[in-house]
C-alpha cells in the first residue's frame, strides 16, 4: 500500500501553529454580542421570582433572557442516535435548577464588562430544596430532581424519574446462582470510580448569526454538527432547514463536546436580537456545567473452577448521570458490552444495575463511555481470582479470554441502548498482544515485586480491554468526491475532526483507492449546507464507519474516471485502467492524463462535474483489544506511586496512518494514567464542585507520567477500510485496573476506589 | 496608561487600561490569535509567550507590563525549525496548546543548545497538553535541536 500506513502529517498541522484564525472563538463574528450565564447557586432549588430589571437597564446589555422567554421542549442535549436513548429531560431554561452551575438566565451586552455587572444585578429568588448528593442514596429519595411531567424517554430504557433513576438494564445468560454453586473458587468485591473531567484545552466555544437568507448559522466547537442541528430545531420548535451548523478545527473533545452546551444560549439570543453572539466558556465553567464522565460502583463476582477456567461473571452496578441523563443507558451497558466479551468461555454472565439523577454535574460521553469504569472493576476482579486461584494472572487470562474467529452472546445481547448485533471476531491479536507485552514489561522477571530499598517496592500488573469501531446498525456517516480540474479531488465528509488527525486519515483511504498522493486530496469536514451527514466523532467510529464510506466513495469514483476516460480514448470501459496518473489502454498505447481528463471535462468535451458518494453503516463494530501492563515503584513511608514504565500493545488492525495511531494512544493512555493517580473529584456539602479548576484538579503533566512504550500488533480486519478497526478509545481502558494491578503486587495493597491517591495506599498500609 | 513595546518585531504604542491582561490585550485588541485561554490561572500554558527571551502566561501578566519589552509569539517566528520540528514529529493533534509549546520550546533553546530528556521534560512542564500524552512532544524538540544542529554543521 501507498498512501495507507504511510506516516505523513497531519494535513492541518502546520496551519495550527501559525495562529491563524481556526478555532470557533477565532472566527466568530467581529460584532458578536458577549454571551454569559447566570449560575445556580444551589445544588437544587426552584426560581420563585427573577427580577431583570435593573440588570437590563444597564448600558451595552442587549437581552437578558430567563425560562419565561425561551421555548420549554424536553429535549436531551446528547449527540447520539435517533430516537435518542437519553431522556428527554433537559430544557432551554428551566424553573428548576438542578445542580450549582445550572443555567438560571442568558445574558447578552456589547462587552464583557457590561454582562458581568448585568450578572451581579439580576435577583433571583429561590426555594431551596435538600439536594441528592450521594448517588448510592438517590434511587426513592425524598427529593425526585425531574417532578416535571414533560420529561420523558423516546423509547423503553427502564426510566422512572419519580424513584430519580434515569435508566437501568438488565440482562443474564444462563444462571449465575446455580453456575456460581459449582465453582471452586469465587470472589466479590466492589470498585469505584470517579467523575474524571474532559479538560480539553479549548473550552466549549459557540458563535452564532443570522445570514443573508434569514437562517440561523452555528459555528460551534462540537463532535456532533448535524446533531447539534437536530437538537436546536428541536429546542426552538424551527425547521432544520433554517439552521447551518459550522465545525471549524476543534481544540479537543473527548466526548465531552458529543453534546450541545454553548450552542441553545448563543442561538437563543440571536434568534432574540437578530444579532450575531458569541459564548466561550470558562475554565471553571467547563468543570462545573458541561460534562464529566459517569461515576460509578461495581459490585462483581466471579467464579472458577480450580484448573483456572472462569465459569462466571456477575456484574452489578450503578452509576450516576448527574442532573440530566445525558448518555445513561448507553455508558452504563458499554461497561458491559465492552468488557464481557473478552471472556467468551463462561457458563454464566449477568450483567445489571441502574442510572441514577443526582444533584450534581451532569455527566456524559467521555472517551471510553463506561469501558474504562467495568474494565477498572473486572480487570482488578480477575487479578485477585488469579491470586485465589494461585496461578499467574497473564496465564489465567491467556487461558480464558477471546481469540480471534470466536465470538461471544454479548455481543447479540447487549448494543447500546438497545440490541446489538451478533459477530465474529473475525481480526483479534489480542494473544500476541498479551505475549509483547510480557516480554516489552519483562514479566516472567519482574513479577510480581522487587524490593529497591527498605522503603521502595516495584511491582507489575497488567490488564487486557476491548472496545468497538462505530455503533453497529446506528452510526452512518457519508461523503462525497469531487474532480477538479487540475486532477485534484475535495474530498466533503460529515465526519467531525476534533484534533485526532482523521482528516488525513480519511484523505489517505481515498487518495490508496486513487492511488494518488494523499496531497492531492483536498479535506473539508464539516458544515452541515455543505458536507454529507455524519452522526460525528464518537463511539471510535471515524476510521472505521466514515473511512468505509470514502473508500466506497472513491471507488466509485474511480469508476466514473475510468468511464469518462474510456470515452474520450474511444475504448470500451473493459480495456481500460486508471493508474492514479493516466488513463490507459490495457493492451495498448492510447493514454490520456487525469489532469487532461479533468479539464476537458470542464471547458471542452461532454462538460460535466465528476462527483461521487458513498455511506456507509457497520453491520458489525469490531474491537479493537489491548494488552496494558504498568510497572509501578510504591514509596511505603508516603504512599507514593511512581509510574515507571507502561507498556501499551493494541491490535487496532491496520494502522492507517501508524504516526497518528500512535499518538492517539499515547494520549489515551496518559488521560488513563490522569484517571488513575491524579485526578480527583471533590465536592462541598452542599454540592459545589471544588475540584472546578487545574489549580484543585490536577491533570499530568509531562514530568508526571514514566516512560510509555506502545507498540502495535497488526491484524486485518476484513471489515475495516484496507483492514483498519478503530483506535481512538481503546489506549485510555487499561491504566486503572493495570495499576492498581501492580500497586498490589508491589506492596499488596488493592485499592478500588479511584483515583489511587498516596493517603489510601498508606491508610491501607497501615491497616496491614 | 501608555505602553510602548515591541511585538513580533513591530513597535507598538498603545493607551491601555492598567486592569486588562496581556493575554486580552495581546489576542483580542492585538489580534494576536495564537495566545489561547485554556484556564486563565497560570496552569495549562496555553497562553505562553515569549518576553525578552522567557516564557511567560500571559493570563498572568498585566498589559502595562509589557513596558518597553520585547514580545514574540508564533506569529513572529522567521525561523519555522521548531513549528517544522512538530510537524514532522507529528507531535501535534488539536493544536490549541501548541503555539504555546512552540515558545516554551524556543526559551529552552535560547538558553541550551543541546538538552537532555530531563531538562526537555522540565522546560515543558509548565504547558499542559491532553491530546498528546506529551512524548511526540519531547521527541519534536529533539528533533529541533537536530535540525538546528545540522544547520549549524553546514555553516
């Protein structure tokens, strides 16, 4: 291959470090009025009275909007499919205020200067209500955070807003009481984790204006354009046809832009004033009322006999959504769904539990969507099974998990949100991952510990995790081919860049097809007047769903090439071939260039626009999988945990482009390390996010992490574009369980509730 | 207050409020696009610039304390070894903490020629990147050191 597997640049790269404009905060409108939210102060409360008066009177303010101005239409602020399988539960603005941060008033003035002081100048009054602040007693409190009758799910997702629970699911395949009463060895524990943030560097922007035709224009920093679409003409009650969203580069996502947050308010006052609006989001305000990951507990069992074969996996958990049940169902059953799978062999699975409203940040997609919170559970479960067992955990797992052509009733039973599909796992590697790992980490001499010193203990530990490429059946993304005349191509697609670099990848897939430089294929991604639909950047679907799609795309565009060329060299179509440069005669010397081709198809000869397109929806979403293993040294006079080497080997199938593969990784598995060690969540009593700052909630930095060593396995995975599966998620599912892993067998403490912090190693050390 | 200082080279004379930060005057009277607010404290460094050859957060400078200084920003840079540097390493993926990565990696080079891994590691520490995982990062600067290495042999 070419262009595929080829390391090249990402195409934006250089044009991001000349400070050009790029960004949505760069490119808003000059004029824009500054948009800005008056905040709830309380965890929960309803707003008796709000008196704007004094506030609007001030100079510059343009329109202070409250809930009694704005639409009030259930929708769900989440980017997924349609019908969505997150209750419609959130409003524009509300009465209610559900969480401290949630929105109160819209506010909008010349300056900033002015909707600041308009901010301090509006009175609200409220009833205060007790707040549910601990999701282990949400389900029947006395407080129910949704009593409006409005709210409701599009479908069956198992919602009882009267017990405050959001979602919950179900499911068991054979009996896991009868399974467990014939295991030798069982064990139970339960595992936490936390509320992780995004922390992507450019905050939540949004600018919005109202163009020559009348129509509304949103220029936002979004993973999900024609969601966002979607989602405000349903909000405002206005045809999609009035609305053009924009996506220019993005400064990060990581699902916590696969929503709309900034994009209702500045629309809300455009569509007031007629005037263009910007909103860019505080750091603090990103922390406190966009999104964090879901939180949540894990009771699990686990049964073996005592040859080492797992017979049984019970699941149970819980998790907490926050204020709006953005996401719910659908992270809660991927804590399943891409976990179980890995141990095909069981007699008997169950997975069940519930999403439950509290009053606190809302949480919803973040990279790993509920992978990384059931792999930090089962992973550390399998460890101590192996223990029990007394056997090596790289052998228990070797001995039980998933090889490739193997399936599992998982993946029939569980999709997200709904019924998944059935599948082989027709490319897994996950063998030789496992054995690169071994060997890269030093295993057979490093575990499980060696004593440094009288203080300092260094042990490894290892996990092995899975994800998906795409949401089977659901996620479709399109694009489209356009010839020009110099023999260029653009190259229109839907699907979202956020940074990861797909972009190239998706110019690399056509430009392999072409088989012409990928420079010559000219990216644009995405506006939703000009580009095809795309569901966008989740669910590690670009590479996969998208890239499937441009490579249908220039396949056919090929054809129509050799079509055209065949008529203007006079041959039947069957004689001829296109080589990227020339269109040729087979058997023959009659040639004509692409360039040629190209021109006279625009100016001179049968003039018409050669343009193809292509969609393209998974019948199946393989997995990538992964083997990680850490190398921790654990100081036993402060519980401090030192990272020394962690070692991630994926089978991501083909690697498009092995540059941005890797580095897609490499972060992954430094938010993972974040998650793990660093990054903790604390709230007041009375329900304020502390931890609403880089000062409070710390995120790695480079001096933070150890020495990382990725490396890839290839496989070919016959669905994937020229053999490719997904990549983006899969690096951040193993750090907590692969560490926690090796901090027990360092100085056999097993910590299970994230983050792993010195104070709960020695606390436990000091229990020993 | 009047300031007179120069930026990317171009002297510049302006009347500024005592309150505003360099950060709001720099991007949003200068227009100098490249200066990013990732969290207004002083913490992520996206907001890097360079003034009289050290890096700086400009969300934690005044704009009168720009006062017959001399400022640079990616804008300003002539030489484009290190932006090339990144590029080549692939070190880049949003791009948004970048530029200011690219400043700090200027100051470490002003100072050192030739830096280790740690000191690398130290000069970066101060700008924070979620995308990268940092090493690609690392390796970009190595890289510049080589490319500027190698220009420096054909003198």
């Amino acid at each position: 291959m070419k262009e595929v597997t080829r390391k090249i640049p990402k195409k934006d790269a250089l044009g991001l470090l000349l400070g050009k404009p790029v960004y949505t905060d760069d490119l808003a409108p000059k004029n824009s009025l500054i948009v800005k939210i008056l905040r709830s102060p309380h965890a929960f409360a309803k707003i008796k009275n709000i008196d704007t008066l004094e506030a609007t009177n001030i100079e510059g303010i343009e329109c202070i909007l409250t809930y009694k101005d704005v639409p009030r239409i259930p929708v769900t602020r989440a980017g997924q499919g349609y019908p969505e399988p997150s209750p419609h539960d959130w409003y524009i603005l509300d009465e209610y205020v559900r969480y401290v941060g949630d929105e109160v008033a819209i506010v909008a003035g010349k300056d900033e200067k002015c909707v600041d002081e308009a901010l301090k100048k509006i009175k609200v009054e409220y009833e205060v209500f007790e707040p549910v602040l601990d999701f282990e007693k949400a389900e029947g409190h006395s407080s129910v955070i949704h009593p409006e009758k409005e709210t409701h799910p599009m479908f069956e997702i198992g919602f009882d807003a009267q017990k405050n629970i959001a979602a919950s699911y179900e499911m068991e395949i054979g009996s896991v009481e009868e399974e467990l009463k014939k295991c030798d060895v069982v064990v139970s524990e339960r595992f936490y984790t936390q509320a992780q943030a995004h922390v992507a560097f450019e905050p939540h922007s949004a600018a919005s204006y109202i163009d020559m035709q009348g129509r509304l224009v949103i220029l936002t920093s979004t993973q999900v354009p024609f969601h966002v679409r979607r989602i405000i003409a349903e909000a405002f009650d206005i045809p999609i046809k009035n609305i053009r969203v924009i996506k220019p580069r993005i400064g990060g996502g990581f699902g916590g832009k696969q929503a709309v947050h900034g994009e209702p308010f500045v629309a809300a006052v455009t569509l007031k004033t007629g005037k263009p609006a910007k909103i860019v989001y505080t750091r603090q305000e990103v922390f406190e009322a966009t999104y964090s990951r879901h939180p949540m507990r894990y009771d699990i069992t686990l049964g073996a006999t005592k040859d080492g074969k797992l017979k049984v996996i019970d699941m149970q958990g819980l998790s907490d959504t926050g204020a709006y049940g953005e996401h719910a169902l659908t992270t809660f059953m991927v804590a399943g769904s891409k976990t179980l799978p890995m141990y095909n062999k069981v007699d008997a699975v169950r997975f069940k539990g519930k999403v439950v409203y509290t009053n606190k940040v809302p949480a919803g997609a973040y990279r790993g969507y509920g992978a990384i919170q059931g792999n930090f559970a089962l992973e550390s479960a399998i460890d101590l099974l192996a223990e029990k067992l007394g056997m090596d955990p790289a052998e228990f797992r070797r001995k039980n998990m998933i090889r490739e052509g193997e399936t599992s009733p998982i993946f029939k039973i569980m999709g997200e949100g709904r019924e998944g599909v059935d599948m082989v796992v027709r490319s897994c590697k996950l063998n030789e991952c496992l054995e690169e790992g071994m060997k890269l980490i030093n295993w057979k001499e490093k575990f499980p510990r060696k004593k440094i010193s009288e203080t300092k203990y260094r042990g490894v530990g290892l996990a092995i995790a899975m994800q998906g490429s795409g949401i089977a059946n659901i996620d479709m993304g399109a694009a489209v081919l356009k010839l020009n005349d110099d023999g260029s191509f653009n190259l229109l697609v839907g699907a979202t860049d956020l940074g990861t670099g797909s972009d190239t990848i998706l110019a690399q897939i056509a430009a392999e097809v072409l088989n012409v430089p990928t420079e010559d294929i000219i990216v644009y991604s995405s506006d939703t007047d000009l580009t095809p639909f795309d569901v966008g950047a989740y669910a590690s679907s670009t590479t996969y769903v998208s890239g499937n799609a441009v490579k249908r795309a220039a396949e056919k565009m090929k054809k129509l090439i050799i079509k055209e060329g065949a008529l203007k060299l006079g041959l039947d179509e069957s004689k001829v071939d296109f080589d990227g440069k020339y269109i040729y005669e087979i058997n023959g010397n009659k040639k004509v260039s692409l360039k040629e081709l190209a021109t006279v198809l625009l100016y001179t000869e049968n003039q018409k626009q050669l343009i193809s397109d292509a969609s393209y929806v998974g019948e199946e979403s393989p997995p990538p999988f992964m083997a990680g293993f850490a190398e921790v040294e654990v100081d036993i006079e402060t519980g401090k945990v030192k990272l020394i080497n962690y070692v991630a080997v994926v089978d991501c199938g083909v690697t498009i482009n092995p540059n941005l593969a890797r580095i897609q990784v490499e972060g992954g598995l430094v938010q993972g390390i974040g998650m793990t060690l660093f990054e903790d969540v604390k709230y007041s009593p009375n329900g304020k996010l502390l931890t609403n700052n880089l000062m409070h909630y710390k995120i790695p930095s480079r001096l933070d992490i150890g020495n990382i060593i990725v490396k890839f396995v290839e496989s070919y995975e016959p669905t994937g574009p020229f053999g490719a599966k997904s990549v983006a998620e899969i690096g951040i599912d193993t750090p907590p369980a692969a560490i926690a892993n090796a901090i027990y067998n360092a100085v056999g403490v097993r910590i299970k509730t994230l983050p792993i912090t010195p104070e709960k190693i020695l606390m436990n050390l000091n229990k020993k | 207050m009047i300031i007179k200082f120069k930026l990317n080279g171009k002297e510049i004379v302006k009347d500024v409020p005592v309150h505003k930060r360099a950060l709001d005057f720099l991007r949003d009277d200068l227009g100098v696009l490249s200066i990013k607010e990732g969290c207004g404290e002083g913490e992520c460094g996206a907001c890097t610039i360079l003034v009289d050859g050290k890096n700086i957060h400009s969300c934690l400078m005044l704009a009168v304390e720009l006062d017959g200084k001399e400022v640079l920003t990616v804008e300003g840079l002539k030489d484009k070894t290190i932006q090339n540097a990144f590029v080549e390493a692939g070190a880049i993926q949003c791009g948004f903490c970048t530029p200011g990565f690219i400043i700090s990696t200027k100051a470490l080079l002003n100072e050192n020629k030739n830096p280790s891994s740690e000191e690398i590691k130290e000069a970066l520490e101060g700008n924070l990147c979620r995308c990268t995982g940092y090493l690609k990062i690392e390796e970009a600067v190595k890289l510049a050191v080589k490319m500027y290495n190698k220009g420096s042999d054909k003198k």
